[in-house]
C-alpha cells in the first residue's frame, strides 16, 4: 500500500500564493513509472482534477488553473508538488495527492491537505 503525506496547504489571501508537496513511501512499485497528480474537492461539490504528471514529465492541467498552476515532480524524492500562483476564493477546497498506474490497475489517495482563498 503506497502512503502519501500531504503538506503546503493554509490559508491565504486572494492573489497569494502557495505550494503544495506530496511524498509517496512504502510502495511496492516504482513510483518514478506512475502518473502523478492532484485534485480537489469544494464544499458540496465532486473531486475534480487540477493537474496531472506523467512518468515522462508530460503535464495536464484542469482549464480552471492554466496559467496560475504549475505541477512538477521530484523522481528522486518521490514526491510531486502543485505551485498555485494567483490564487482566486474559487480555489478554496481540500486539495488531494494521487498516484496511479493504469498498467498495474492501482490508484492510491493521500489524505488531502485544505487550502482556503480569502477575497
């Protein structure tokens, strides 16, 4: 069972800034062969994707943080982490860490992180 640990997250004024980072340990396969990611789930609303990492480096990103978003990942480290820059009060929602191989059929969660926007 891989274990990601979720950390960055706070609060915020509209227009701040903040990073959110996610280490993964404990699994029994490569990480450095998984997609990355991250997603986020708003009050009374469904998990929704931000962005995603491929094994290779290639990024997808929700239409919603295009420009303001950056994620990245550190193979070394195992750990993938989500630059937020011109955060807006929309962005308020906790934020979850996911690691995922459709090869191996495996999809692991972290336990979220919440990061509030303040207008």
């Amino acid at each position: 069972q891989v274990h990601l640990v979720e950390s960055g997250g706070g609060l915020v004024q509209a227009g701040g800034s903040l990073r959110l980072s996610c280490a993964a340990s404990k699994s029994p396969f490569s990480i450095n062969a998984m997609a990355m990611g991250w997603y986020r789930q708003a009050p009374g609303k469904q998990r929704a994707l931000v962005a995603t990492i491929g094994s290779g480096g290639t990024t997808n990103y929700a239409d919603s943080v295009k420009g303001r978003f950056t994620i990245s990942r550190d193979n070394a480290k195992n750990t993938v982490y989500l630059q937020m820059n011109s955060l807006k009060p929309e962005d308020t929602a906790v934020y979850y860490c996911n690691v995922a191989s459709g090869g191996l059929q495996v999809s692991y969660w972290g336990q979220g992180t919440q990061v509030t926007v303040s207008s």
